[in-house]
C-alpha cells in the first residue's frame, strides 16, 4: 500500500486542514476567563467537545452555525458564568476566523496536482465558504452535514459520500480519507473500509482535544504528524518508482 495508489484524499476539515482548536481557544477565551476555576487548554477544549458531540446527536440536523451558540450557553452554564444572547451568536460566527494550519496551503495546492480533493465536514455550507477561501485551493467535491443532514461519526456521512463520488469516477478502492479525528472520522473509515490517513496534529500533546476520545483505537494505513510531512512521503513515494 502506497500513497501513490490512491486517486483521491477525501479531508475531514477542522482539525486537519484548519486548526479549530486555536479557534475554538480564541473564541472561548472570554468566557473561560470568567468562569469560577482556572481551566487548562484541554479543560476547555474537552467541554466543547462533550457539548458539541451531543448537541450533534441531538439535533443532527441543525446547521452548525445555530448549533454552536447552543454549545457555547451549554459550556457557561457548565461553567457557572452568565451570558448574552450575542455571546452565543458571536461563537456561531466565529468558525470563519478559524486559521488555517501553516502548512495547509502549501500542501493542498501540491497534492491538487497528483489527487481529487475532497472535502467530508461537519459544518454548514456558508461557513465552509469562508474556511475555503483560507485554504486556497477549489475542492473537486465538498459534502458537508447540512448536504448528509446528520453530523459525523455518523454512518450516513461516509454513506453519502461513497454514494456520490462515483460523480467524480472514482470508487471506494481509489481513495484515502484524510483526517486528525480517531472520532469523528477514522473509526467511521474503518467500518466502511476506506483506507485511512492519520495527521496527527496533537503527537506532542496528551488527551484528545477538541474530540471526543475514540474508545477502541481504530487502525490507520498511514499516519504524519502535518500535512507538510504527508507531502513529503508522497515525493519520496514518487521518488522510489522513478529508481
């Protein structure tokens, strides 16, 4: 199994491509500052996972601009602090201010030229617009949980994906779903056997983040710790068919 034998990277987005976890930090930093104990970054990361995760279970069908401003009243409230309805609706909007990682542009734009890109995320089609103008590459294909009407780890993402990419000519065999999340997505990937990428982002940290914690470890055919070291093994995979 090479890089090379894949025709398409199909992305999870937030977590992989964009760092949702300085962006959520940011958006949250107010209100942490006011909640009744100091919390650690985890801490704080940890409760937007519980509250999103089961917001999204929830309510599978809500765009993940209205869904976030629930989540934000849920963490206060779990944190004993009082706030506005504007807080919440500033947290729904924030998604868009979200940085991309440094090494996102870079590698998309190279891997553009050797795969079809895709996008499989959990976010509305509105907000994604604005994390795709940070990213800098058009995606040949963007299935998003407002198309699936349910959010990941649910099967039906990977469902609809694998229905539509025949759009596209290819078929499950050429591709390779791209992702930091154990959660979200590679556990997913494994029961519908896609082949799976795992970018690492968190290697030098502990816990899970912004995710919830996977249970059983799932399996993964590759794994990096950036974008920018996955374009590396790609050259050198292209390096060792040219000898």
């Amino acid at each position: 199994m090479q890089l090379s034998d894949y025709k398409a990277l199909t992305f999870d987005c937030y977590g992989t491509l964009i760092d949702w976890e300085a962006g959520i930090l940011s958006s949250l930093s107010d209100l942490a500052s006011r909640a009744s104990r100091s919390l650690s970054k985890d801490e704080i990361l940890e409760a937007h996972a519980r509250h999103e995760s089961a917001q999204q279970a929830q309510t599978p069908t809500m765009l993940y601009r209205n869904l976030l401003p629930i989540v934000y009243k849920r963490i206060a409230e779990e944190w004993g602090v009082s706030v506005t309805h504007d807080e919440c609706e500033t947290h729904g909007k924030s998604v868009g201010a979200w940085p991309a990682f440094p090494d996102s542009v870079g590698a998309l734009q190279y891997l553009k030229k050797y795969y079809k890109l895709i996008v499989l995320s959990n976010v509305d089609n509105q907000t994604f617009v604005l994390s795709n103008e940070r990213l800098g590459v058009e995606f040949d294909a963007i299935y998003s949980a407002e198309d699936v009407g349910s959010y990941k780890p649910s099967d039906r993402n990977f469902e609809y994906m694998l229905d539509h990419v025949g759009d596209l000519g290819l078929e499950k065999s050429d591709l390779l779903h791209t992702a930091e999340s154990l959660f979200h997505d590679h556990k997913a990937a494994n029961r519908h056997g896609i082949a799976n990428c795992w970018i690492h982002r968190r290697y030098q940290k502990e816990g899970f983040g912004a995710t919830m914690p996977p249970g059983e470890m799932p399996s993964c055919d590759f794994r990096f710790t950036s974008m920018a070291d996955l374009v590396k093994a790609h050259q050198e995979c292209l390096r060792r068919e040219v000898k």
